[in-house]
C-alpha cells in the first residue's frame, strides 16, 4: 500500500495549528468512519483513525454539532491532513472543543 507525501510548498498551511483530542465523523460518498482530531486551526486539521481516504478525497467532518466540508491533501497510514473548504470561525472552534472533547465523549473525564 502507497501512502501520500505531505503538501509541497503550495499546499502548507496558512494558519497554526492547536492540538487537540476530539472525537468526529469523517463522511466520504463511498463510506463515514469515526476519527481522532489531533489538531486544529480555522483552515484545516489532521485527523487520525483507520482507513483513511486518499488525497484529494472530499469529506464531509462533523464534529459535535458543527460541520464542515474538507478535502484530504495528504495521509500517511493512519493519519491525514485535511483542508477545510471555508474557514471555520473561532467560535465554532470553541464548540467544537466543548462538545466533542475526546476525555468528555468516552466519560475519561469523571
């Protein structure tokens, strides 16, 4: 199996990114599987789990109750780096923290 190389100069990110733990749905047309966001910014995230698309794949991520289209630019094993369509909102980053906290989601929280 062939993983993709990460982005060349043109596909780097714009924005820094902020680690986080969140639980998501990845929705593709073929399949939806669950994933880990490890990290975010307000134009993309790197999103772990098993049998991720390709590159160039377009996504559709739902995290709580915010979601947003994205296309994988690259991945490596279990592992990709996606790029939101729109720019999400620092407010939406924020919901998204609150609701979909990986520790809060699994109950590790308690």
């Amino acid at each position: 199996m062939q993983y993709e190389t990460k982005p060349t100069e043109e596909g780097r990110r714009r924005s820094a990114r902020e680690a986080v733990l969140l639980a998501a749905s990845a929705m593709a047309v073929t399949r939806s599987r669950s994933v880990v966001l490890s990290d975010i910014s307000q134009d993309g995230a790197c999103i772990g789990g098993r049998d991720l698309p390709p590159a160039g794949e377009e996504l559709l991520i739902v995290v709580g109750s915010v979601d947003s289209m994205a296309t994988v630019m690259w991945r490596r094993a279990d592992h990709c780096g996606i790029r939101f369509d729109e720019p999400i909102c620092y407010a939406n980053i924020a919901r998204m923290k609150q609701e979909a906290d990986w520790a809060a989601v699994t109950g590790w929280d308690r």
